[in-house]
C-alpha cells in the first residue's frame, strides 16, 4: 500500500500518459477524469465483455510485450466479433511488477495498433504495483431498431441448422505443446503455429457480416467442442460435426505436420485446443449462399463442419457417419 | 494455462452460477453469453470507470472477504459519484488462487449486498487462476439532453468558487498505520477508523445531487491534495484550504484520539492520508444554499474548506491567513 520507487522514477501518471493516453474521437471523453463517457449511437446497444489475461497462465513470463499487447485487446475484440458489434472503446487496467519502459513501450504499441485497425479507443482503466495482470474491458455497438436488438446470441441455433468455424483451429494449443517440448516442430510450422497462440485476429468483420444471419454465435477461446457446448446448451439442440471436415482444420495441416504430429492428436487440438479466437456459429441450411456472401464481403475463410440436430449431446463422425468417440476435455481455468 | 484441480473441485462455470449470476432487470442481457448489452436510457451518456485491487497494495492478505467484496466495488461507485452518475451496472474480472467457496460465498456477498444498494448489476466479466486481483469495471448514466452532457468534470473549477468536501477525510490512513502498529489506538476509534478502511460509503447520491450545481469535482482516493491538485491542473486555477475548516475532518477526531495521534499529524492524514473516497467538490459561491439543499437532499454531510483562486498552487492557511507549509506527498503507484 506504501508508493515504492521505481528504476525509472516513472509515476503512475508520467506512466498513462507516456504511453497509453491519446485524444478521443468517438469518446465523448477520454482518459483523465473519473470517468470516461460513451455516447452509444440512438438506436443501438452497448455491448461489453471483460477479460483478464495473468501470467503463467495465459502468457509465459518472456512473453514479447507487443504480441501480448495485441492479445489482450484481441482476445476481448473476439467476445465483441461472437457478439456482432461494432468495436468502439476499451479500457485498461494494468497491475505490474514495475514501470518498466523497454516492456511498457512495445505493450502499448501492440495494443494500440490492433485498436486503430478497429477504430476501438482506449478511453480510461487504472495502473498498481502487482504481480502482472492485464484486464481489458471492451464496448462494441449494436444495432437494436425498435429495442429489437441485433446481438448475436448463443441461444438462437435451431434443428437443421449448418454449423460453421472461422478460419483454422487447433494451431495455438499445437505451438503451446511444441514450446513446452511435446512435438519438435520444422521452423517454419512452429512459427505459423506460434504466431497463432501469440497473435490471434478477432474475427470482427465476420460478426458484423453475419448479424441478422447466424441464428448463433461464440469465439472458441477454451476449445470448439466447449464452446459449442455452450450454444447447445443455451439453444436446447445437439449437433453433429463431421471429422472429414475438422482433421485438415489447422493451418499446420499437411505432411510436414503429419511427419510429426499422430493424425489422431491434430484432431484433439482442433476440437479441445483453445486459444483459438475463431467464431463456431450457425445458419439456416437454405442461408449457405449469404453466408459465403458474409465470408468474402468480410475477408474470412468460413467452414461448414456439421450440423445441429434436436437431440442434445455433440457427436462427431467419420465420412461413414460412425461416431467417434475421444477423450476430449475442455479447457477451464479452475478444474 | 493447464487447467488446476481445486479442494472443492468447483469448475469455472459452477463458480460464475453459484456465487455471481442472478437475473437482469434493467440490462438487456446479463452473464453467460460472449458479451452483455446495455441499454443506455435516451438521452444519456455513458460512464465508465475501472478500477483494480490488488493483495498487499490495496488490500491485506487477511482481508475480510464481505468487506473485500463491498471495498471493491465501492471505489468503483465513487468514480460514478464525482462524475455525477447513476449506476446501471458493472463487470467483475476476478483472478484467485483457488476456488475457495469459505472466501467466495462472503465476497461475493458484500459485493451484491453494495450492488443491491445502488441498483447496480453484475452484468458480465470473467474468472481464472492467478495470484488474488479484483477489477471491476462500472456503467452508469449521465443525462445528456441534446448532447450537453450533465457529467461533473475536473476541469470546471473557477477562481472565486467555493471548494467542499463530503464527510470525514484521514481515518483510512489512520487505520492503516494503526494495522501496522504505529499508533495504539482505544478500542473504539481504532474500530471506527477501520470501518472507513475497509467499508468506504460511496457518495453516489450526492454526486447526482450536485448535477447543473458543482462547477468541478473529483472523489478521494489518493488523498485531499493530490486530487484536488488535479481539478487545479485541469482547471487552470489555484486554491486556498482553511486549515482551521479542516482539522477536525476526522471521524475520530476527539480528545481520545489528541491524547494519542499529535494535532499535526491529524493534518497530514485529512490533507493526503488517502482511501478515503469522498468527493471533493467546487461551487459557486453564491450557490452556498443550493449546495446545502443538495447534503441534505442526499443526507450527506458536506463541509466549506476554502476557496479557488486565480494563481496556481494550492495553500493551506491558518486562521491568520498565513501559509502552513509541510511534506504532504500523494499516493502514486509507481513512485
């Protein structure tokens, strides 16, 4: 509770200032007072998501500070994607073990260019001494005509629905094994794979693109059968996914990785890796065109992998339609 | 990042539904899905403030868990307070140690317990293993009518203008140091100075009362000086203290406590003693009444303590007028 000394004498508002304070836009203000103040656009919704990144846990401690900042803003800006908003402001609050330049310098710059590329402004948050920890609280938009809100929802899927991913999955839980030694990776695949745990690319224009679309959506952070779990649940449907469409789902797919990695086990990291910031949603099955629509107008690679059925549970099948059946747990910060 | 077992082998999910997620009524959707949405009322402004605490900076290790929960928040409410707000809602990002129903099921008490009191509703954040850090992120509304946001600013202060604060100031400094043992302070002071440490009231009714009446304001939190200093920057003015209106701020101010704690260091605590989160506040003075309607209106003590000036600087002055001068350093996190 007693102020310390730094080695840089920095103070904690030398520190905002320096490196995070910018003038406001969209803000109707900015950092500096007690509060920020937000002027959401008539008609529409405020949508917030809150996420706290700490050490050894979801970083190394020689974590590079620029890909860290990217992925605190990033992985928030994918609640905001799953959701259908419009990124519009975020607020930061740091707790760290010194006001050290050579890492709050590149963090800031990792952070703020990823929230340029979105328009998203930082607009307040606070500073203090502590182990490190990094929580982001993110505010999107949301169209609601008439208070009918245009969110999308985890809750909306329906029997017969197709069932999509964005992008590849499995990569960041593939780099998180080679670097805790597991598999020994080609340069050039641990690099693909690294940059996919490290810096991952919310999906925003996709969950714009899909708003009164998808009759669901949620960003895979603790694995796709998780968070598809989720859906179901909130949908009250089950789903069928088809491993054909899941095994070539990496980005490392192909026989450099086959070389090293069991078939078997690139599954388990698409389907229960994490960290995967990808968006699993659904549409209706006579929707696949404007949905293709969405995919191109956004610049995303989107994948059909299954479809929901009225039963509950999540099957996975081969081209036969056999079920297979795997120990595929997912990921949860306290069992 | 690998997932932990817990003693209680209470999952992530569990923990969120058992202690945190109640039911909605004012935001348009609560916890459980990738975002919450607000509604803002027509008209309003947002605002928004973060705050994060941390073990042995903001709180002890032996912490009581109720208070914990209700202090955690309450500093939060008290950014709402000096900006004028209405609360609507807030997040909880949470990092614990384990998931430990003893210290969850009173935390989490005395955070809804303040909560319920002001209307203000967990609507989202999130929860993972890591040393003991609380950020709570809070919502509330400002009327903006046609624009002309009715937020209390820092920036607002003009010479001539009378300055305020609510209630006490320096019983939170003192029961720090008498935690830490450098006073022994009778049973029931020590008591008194304790409940201001660790159950700060929030004034969140009468920063809405003085709406359209304070020029400027700001809450307490690193002590008399250091925040007022920051009105005076973002005003552009300086300011006079009365050191005689200010002596006897003290909740424990008394015979007891002169027998124990000298005179001059009462001082220091009510000028930069810190954790105290009252408002500070300026006012016309020719709205002395309207300032007292407005106490009384939210039955809030409020005190005259001296007056804004044209040259920058802040003074505390005797009865005589002559300058007091002493070491009153703020609270920084980083110096």
């Amino acid at each position: 509770m007693a102020p310390h000394a730094t080695p840089q004498g920095l103070g904690e508002f030398d520190l905002i200032r320096q490196y995070f304070e910018r003038p406001v836009r969209r803000a109707a203000l900015g950092i500096g007072d007690d509060c920020a103040l937000l002027q959401p656009g008539a008609g529409c919704q405020l949508a917030v998501s809150s996420d706290m990144l700490v050490q050894d846990r979801h970083f190394f401690a020689d974590a590079d500070p620029f890909q860290l900042g990217h992925k605190a803003l990033a992985v928030n800006l994918s609640d905001l994607a799953a959701c259908g908003a419009s990124p519009l402001a975020f607020t930061l609050a740091l707790a760290l073990p010194a006001a050290d330049a050579a890492w709050l310098a590149p963090f800031s710059r990792g952070l703020l260019a990823l929230a340029d590329r979105h328009g998203c402004e930082l607009v307040g948050g606070d500073t203090t001494r502590g182990p490190l920890n990094i929580c982001i609280t993110v505010f999107g938009e949301v169209p609601a005509p008439a208070g009918r809100s245009q969110a999308l929802l985890r809750c909306g899927a329906r029997c017969g629905d197709d069932i999509y991913v964005s992008g590849t999955l499995g990569d960041a839980r593939l780099a998180l094994e080679a670097i805790r030694g597991e598999w020994t990776l080609p340069a050039a695949l641990r690099k693909r794979a690294c940059t996919r745990l490290h810096q991952p690319e919310p999906r925003v224009a996709l969950g714009q693109a899909l708003r009164g679309l998808a009759t669901s959506a949620i960003d895979i952070s603790d694995g796709l059968l998780g968070d598809l779990g989720h859906v179901l649940k909130a949908s009250g449907v089950g789903a069928r996914l088809d491993a054909p469409c899941l095994v070539d789902r990496m980005a490392c797919h192909g026989p450099a990785l086959d070389a090293v990695v069991p078939a078997e086990h690139q599954l388990r990291c698409v389907l229960a890796g994490g960290d995967d910031y990808e968006l699993a949603f659904t549409a209706p099955a006579d929707r696949r065109d404007a949905v293709a629509a969405a995919a191109q107008h956004s610049a995303t690679p989107v994948s059909r992998i299954g479809t929901i059925t009225a039963r509950g549970g999540l099957q996975v099948v081969d081209a036969q339609g056999a079920a297979i059946t795997g120990h595929w747990a997912s990921f949860d910060h306290f069992c």
